[in-house]
C-alpha cells in the first residue's frame, strides 16, 4: 500500500470489479486501455491484474479516495507477456478526472517501481490519440521515444520517463 496525501493505492479487492467492469463497458472511456469488453473479459482483465502481482511481483494498484474511500482509479507497473519493459499505466474511472490524481498516483507509483522495487527505467505506451495520457506523460517529464506494435491492441506511442538519476537531479 502507498499513501500520498489524497491517495491511498492499495491491492485491488474483489469489491473493486464492479469499477473496473464500469470501465471496461464505456467505449468512451475504456478504448486507451484496450475496450470496450464485456463484464466476462473485464472479469478476465481484473484476475490478470491481481494474478500480475503474483507472477511479476508488481502490479497496478487500486486508487482510493482518502476521504470517501472510494476507488477512483488504477495506476501501476505493467509487464505482461509481449510487452517491451514495464510500463508506467493509469487509469481514472469516470468523476475523477481533472483533480490531478493520476497524477498524483502516478508520480508515487513511478517513486515506488524506482526508489523501493529497483527499477532503472519505466515506459508509458499511449494509443495514438488519447491526448489525455499523452498531457499526463509528457507532465511527468516523459517524452515520445517511438512507436511499437503491441501483441495485443496494435500501434502504441512509447513515452519514456526520466529515470532515477534525472528524477533526483
């Protein structure tokens, strides 16, 4: 668990799915992360996320609000199968944008992959298009590197963040 001081990111519980099933059924919202899916293929996204954990020893991690307790979001460290090298990814289910969580997830989430897992280098990969991950990535001193085919939902844009040394510089 990591505690900012709005946020709590914790291991998601199987009272988060409804969330993530909401998600994944909004075309609108959901198509930068590989949706729409129905409930059955949200399902099967929410258990590869906490199986994530168990096989990488990382993961995306449930973003709370501190004063509801209500999820609000995901961010983490994504690493499946196919991909280049982990990944720094995020998500805000609908009502949270704009109040600069995922920002504030993020940035604890990129802290913890580098200051405690070790980590030396972290990646964003953003679907041409979605300007408002593109924004987040590039506020977080990421910058567009290429682009790559993803085994699973085609042409990415990669964004690299500044790594340990430039972040404490």
């Amino acid at each position: 668990m990591l505690e900012t001081e709005r946020l709590i990111l914790r291991a998601p519980h199987a009272d988060d799915f409804e969330h993530v099933a909401a998600f994944f059924a909004d075309a609108g919202r959901s198509w930068g992360f590989g949706g729409p899916s129905d409930r059955a293929e949200a399902w099967r996204w929410f258990a590869g996320l906490i199986g994530h954990w168990a096989i990488r020893g990382f993961g995306f991690w449930i973003i709370v609000d501190r004063t509801t307790d209500t999820p609000i979001g995901l961010t983490g460290i994504w690493e499946p199968e196919g991909w280049p090298e982990p990944e720094l990814g995020w998500v805000m289910f609908e009502g949270s944008e704009g109040k600069g969580y995922a920002f504030e997830a993020a940035q604890a989430a990129r802290a913890h992959a580098y200051n405690v897992w070790g980590m030396s280098a972290l990646t964003s990969n953003i679907f041409p298009g979605n300007t408002r991950s593109v924004a987040l990535a590039e506020r977080m001193g990421a910058v567009h590197e290429r682009d790559y085919e993803n085994v699973k939902h085609g042409t990415e844009m990669v964004y690299r963040h500044p790594g340990p040394k430039e972040i404490a510089a």
